[in-house]
C-alpha cells in the first residue's frame, strides 16, 4: 500500500503542472477571445476539453489519495489536518465542478465570442479557487511549498 501511495502521490504532484498550465492558457485565450470578439475555433474548444480531461485525471488521482493518504487521517482539529481533510478536496471538486459546467456550458452556446465568455467565467474561477487553495496549503502545511514538488 505504501508503494501505491508513493506512485499515486507522485503522479498527482506531477499532472498538478499539465492541469495548471492548461488552466492558465485555457483562460487567458478564452478572455483574449471573449475581449478581443475572436470566433471560436476548433482549437479553442481541444484546449479546452483537454483542459477539462486534465482536471479530471486530477481528480481520479486525488480521489483515490483522499482515502489512503495518512495526511487524511490526521485530527480535523489541527490546521493541517483540517486542511487535508476537508478544505482541500472540497475547494479542488469545486473548481473541477466550474471547469466542467464551463465546458458543457460552451458547448451550447452558438455565439464564438459567448463560448469564450463563459470559458473565461468558469475557467477562471476554477483557476482562482485553485490559486486560493495553494496559498492555504502552504500556510496549513509549513513542508509544503507554492511550487514545490512535495
């Protein structure tokens, strides 16, 4: 099991990255289109559907570390444990949340300029969620860092 938890641990660590930097061209592309009043072209629509696939690979991974993590299993009175128990799947399912709604959303609007709105919306409320939740990882968990790979 704790191979698995290694393997597992790593490899959410790691995709944190793709998911990020998808997140951050997925939305600045979308307001550059929803500003700038650009059709929205299939490109657009792959980036954000890979966007979306990322973010849920994320969640698989994080899902499955949620319940063998022994940072789940610390007490919910301590600000880390809190944290990794509760305000952090939470704020991470809401972001995932955002990023599908704003794709599912986008696909049935008609409108290029309207389809970039609600991925700017969505995306990037996901994307300030997420931002929030690193910043109190950090402040709850002192061996962690922004970027760091833990």
């Amino acid at each position: 099991m704790d191979n698995l938890y290694g393997i597992l641990k790593s490899a959410h660590s790691g995709w944190r990255y793709i998911v990020f930097v998808l997140l951050v061209v997925a939305v600045i592309n979308a307001l550059s289109g929803w500003l700038g009043k650009k059709t929205y072209t299939e490109g657009n629509r792959k980036l954000n559907v890979f966007t979306l696939i990322s973010a849920h690979i994320q969640l698989l991974f994080g899902l499955v570390l949620y319940f063998i993590s022994p940072l789940t299993k610390l007490p919910a009175s301590e600000a880390i444990g809190r944290y990794w128990k509760m305000e952090h799947i939470s704020m991470m399912i809401l972001a995932i949340i955002l990023i599908t709604i704003g794709n599912s959303k986008s696909k049935k609007i008609t409108d290029g300029v309207a389809k970039h709105k609600a991925i700017a919306i969505f995306f990037g409320l996901a994307l300030v969620i997420i931002i929030g939740a690193i910043f109190m990882m950090v402040k709850a968990d002192p061996s962690k860092t922004f970027f760091g790979v833990s």
